[in-house]
C-alpha cells in the first residue's frame, strides 16, 4: 500500500517510529528518527510521548533516547504460538546441530529481507567463533544463505522485487549488482542449497536451503553457519546435503 492511501496517517507515522528501532539500533533519539523518516522533530516527539503514555516504548531518563519495551514481546507471542511447524523445525534443528556441533538459524521472509525467528546451539561448540541470538533480527536476503534460498523458489519477476531496495556490500565480497546476484540464485536452484560465501559477515560462511511445505508453499529457511576457517568446499558441500535432507523431513512431518 502506498502513503498516499493510508486513511490514518498519525498511526501510519507511529508504526513507522517502531520500525526504526532494531538489534544495531536499540535507542534512538527524537532528532535521529526524524532524520530516519524524514517528519518534524516536533511531529516525532508528540509520536514518541503518547508511544510511551500506552506503554510501548521508555524514555532513557540518562541521555533522553527512547527504546522498546517489553509490551513488544507480547505480539511475538501471539504471532509465534500460530506458527504450526515451529516444533517440528527446532526438532529437526536441535538434532543436527547436536550431530554436527555448528550452529543453526531458521528465517522467515520479509520483503526484501530474512526475519530471523530461531536458533539451535550444539552442546559442545567452538567458542573460538561466537555464539549470539539473531532472534528477530533482519537482514538482506541478497546477501545470505537463507535469503537466497527462497528467492530460489520463486519466479524472476519476484526475485527482482525482493532486490529492488538500496543494496550495502557488507564484505568485499558481496553481490550488489541484481543481475550478479539473480545468477547465484540459479546456481542455488541447480544445487539445492545456497552458499554466503563471506558476503554478509567478514569471516562467515552459511550454507541454507529453502522450507516448503507440502503443497510446495514456502515456509521459510534454514542454514549452518561458521567461522570461514572451518567450511571449506568440501564441508558446505556436506552441509547443503544435510540441509536438504532436513527440509525434506520437515516437509514430510508438516
């Protein structure tokens, strides 16, 4: 839907403020949000008041930012008590991690990004590589396993879609230029399984595959990611055979 149609355009503005805020950017001010949305720093802080007068979001009385407050959580769960193959997945991510000792992430798509909705730990784990909850974070699917993966599955006028925002090369490896980036999506469909070959995090190699369910619906993606130092070839290669195999068991178990 564009702006323009939007017949609220003062809770439009307020869903548009908790955009804003992200895992890199916990706090915001009311001066830095008005530069992220382009309104009136004045428009911004009536926003951000009456967002803290319903109780979602807090003033930092230290240095005057704002942040989300728990209320957030709420509709998480809302939204994840509906999701029917959650079980099933973090069953099937929990082994493997465990047999494999790497870590596993599952996402969802969202435009033109990966929303990250959980992650698996092995119980012996290098920690010479760290471990962190991406839990609900995002991030382009141009440039991740996961990412690619689904836009695998789906047609080049919807691929082209998804690419069409403001690209960052994250490493000196990552794809910006779509056509680059629509050819390595070929070359997942071909495989079976994609490859971040150090495109979205200096030394970070993720192998992902894309979940379907039966009806060859997309659901969603999951992905094995590491320190570069220990995926060579042969090993993403391993991995992508273990991906593919996971994803067909969860098909089958939806």
């Amino acid at each position: 839907m564009d702006s323009n149609d939007v017949k609220v355009k003062s809770l439009y503005k307020s869903l548009k403020v908790l955009e804003c805020f992200s895992a890199k950017t916990p706090e915001l001010g009311v001066t830095e949000i008005g530069k992220m949305l382009g309104i009136y720093k004045s428009n911004v802080h009536n926003l951000m008041t009456t967002l803290e007068a319903a109780g979602y979001v807090y003033k930092n009385p230290i240095n005057s930012k704002y942040g989300l407050t728990n209320k957030m959580l709420e509709f998480s769960y809302v939204v994840t008590s509906q999701l029917t193959y959650q079980d099933v997945v973090y069953h099937v991510m929990k082994r493997i991690t465990d047999e494999i000792g790497e870590m596993l992430y599952f996402g969802v798509p969202h435009g033109p990004y990966v929303l990250y909705m959980f992650n698996a730990y092995p119980k012996l784990y290098d920690h010479n590589y760290p471990i962190r909850s991406i839990m609900g974070e995002k991030a382009p699917m141009y440039c991740t396993s996961l990412g690619k993966a689904m836009l695998s599955t789906m047609d080049e006028s919807e691929i082209r879609e998804r690419l069409n925002l403001e690209k960052e090369a994250f490493t000196i490896h990552t794809l910006i230029d779509d056509e680059a980036i629509i050819a390595d999506v070929k070359k997942t469909r071909e495989r079976g399984y994609a490859i971040d070959d150090i495109e979205h995090e200096n030394n970070v190699r993720c192998v992902g595959v894309a979940i379907t369910d039966r009806t060859q619906k997309l659901i969603g993606g999951l992905s094995i990611s590491g320190a570069a130092r220990n995926f060579d070839d042969e090993k993403v290669e391993k991995y992508g055979k273990i991906l593919l195999d996971a994803a067909f068991e969860i098909q089958k178990r939806l």
